[in-house]
C-alpha cells in the first residue's frame, strides 16, 4: 500500500483547509497510516522538516524521507519531532543512498565515465549488485579538466566510492572526488595483485612493472582504532 504524499496533496483538503496547513495536516495522517506498513527500497515515505526526520533505515533528498531498504515503517515520537525508521526483513535488502560509501568492481571504461557493479554498502555485503557509474569530472577533486580516464581506473580494479544524489533511474552515480577513495585493489597484466607506490601509480612486486591508478589513500585498520 503506497501513501506517496503527492498522489493525495492536496485533493481533499484544498476546498476546506489553506494550503499553507494542508500539507503537514496531510503529511501526519499519511505518517499515522503508514506505521506498520511494508515498504520498498527507494520508496517515497514523507515529507523532512524539523517535525519528521529521517532515522535508521532512511535517509533524506530534496526535502522527502526514503526509505533506505525494504522493511516496515514505524514512527518514534518524543517532545517535538518525530524520527521515521524503517526496520528491514532483511538486513541485505539494503540500497545505496547518497553519501554511502561503496565498494564496487569497475566493468567498462571508456573516455567519458566508467561503468561499475556496486558489491558493497559499508561493511554489508549485498545480495544483489547495483550498477554504478563514475563520470569523468567526478574521479578527481582538483585539475579535472586533466584527468584521463584510461590512467585512472581498468576493467577489474576494485574501488571505493561515494554515491551521489541519484540522477538516472536504476543507475547509481559515484564519486571518488576524496583522497580516501579510488582504486583499492587492482591486478598488473600477470594477474598479480599491486601494490600502490604513489597516489597516481601502482606497481606488480614481481615484474616490477607500474601501471597508473588513482589510488585510494587507505588507512591501516590499527591506526584507526588508535585515533
């Protein structure tokens, strides 16, 4: 059963109530009628203001709550806000939202943009992949008018990105615009794993041969549970 606000606003109530109060009169029942109810990754739940706010299995884009996996609504309240949730069936039912952190593999790259299988959100591993897609002008956060996609990323190479608000259907845009993001495992033309010598190159340790990335900066797991 789909509440999308704008299926009703304001039909019902423009005759009888203002619009300036139609629509969070209309937002609260919807909300009132959705708790408990099945919902879809990627569904339009209700509107973000300072009374309803997105909580664990949402996330907020242009002004809506999403629902972030499939699960069931439910509604906490306290004093003066509501937080809406959404507790999953099951936990890899989870969906990219933007500012997720993904692991994904890069299939085809051409001059404009690679297209990539988005394998992991954070540390779950997914049931099923999303296709990614990682444009040009969003791999680097400086000189982007001088990046080269074939020196950055090859068919195979094993990525971190950072998903961008969605701008094609079914289509997830990526962004590896941060130090931290890039190329985290890569194999020379010996199918042998490199090792990164530089933030543009890495290098096979048998051949010695390098070859040009860009690389994610990663940081050693016990430095970070020393911060």
């Amino acid at each position: 059963m789909n509440y999308e606000i704008d299926k009703h606003f304001p039909s019902f109530l423009r005759r009888n109530v203002p619009n300036e109060l139609a629509r969070p009169i209309l937002n609260y029942v919807l909300l009132r009628l959705m708790i408990n109810f099945y919902c879809n990754p990627g569904q339009r739940l209700c509107l973000s203001d300072k009374v309803n706010v997105p909580g664990p299995g949402t996330y907020e884009q242009h002004g809506y709550i999403y629902s972030k996996l499939a699960g069931v609504v439910n509604l906490v309240k306290d004093e003066h806000k509501s937080t809406v949730e959404v507790h999953g069936i099951r936990e890899q039912s989870i969906v990219p939202a933007p500012g997720d952190i993904v692991t994904a593999e890069v299939m085809v790259v051409n001059q404009r943009f690679c297209k990539c299988v988005i394998k992991c959100i954070g540390d779950v591993v997914l049931t099923r992949p999303y296709r990614g897609i990682l444009r040009k002008e969003d791999v680097r956060a400086t000189e982007k008018d001088k990046t080269e996609m074939y020196k950055s990323f090859k068919p195979g190479d094993i990525i971190l990105a950072r998903v961008l608000p969605l701008t094609e259907v079914h289509t997830y845009q990526l962004s590896t615009a941060e130090n931290e993001l890039g190329v985290v495992i890569a194999h020379s033309e010996e199918g042998v794993s490199m090792v990164p010598v530089s933030w543009t190159e890495m290098q096979c340790p048998e051949t010695l041969n390098k070859e040009l990335r860009k690389v994610a900066k990663v940081v050693p797991e016990h430095i970070v549970n020393e911060k």
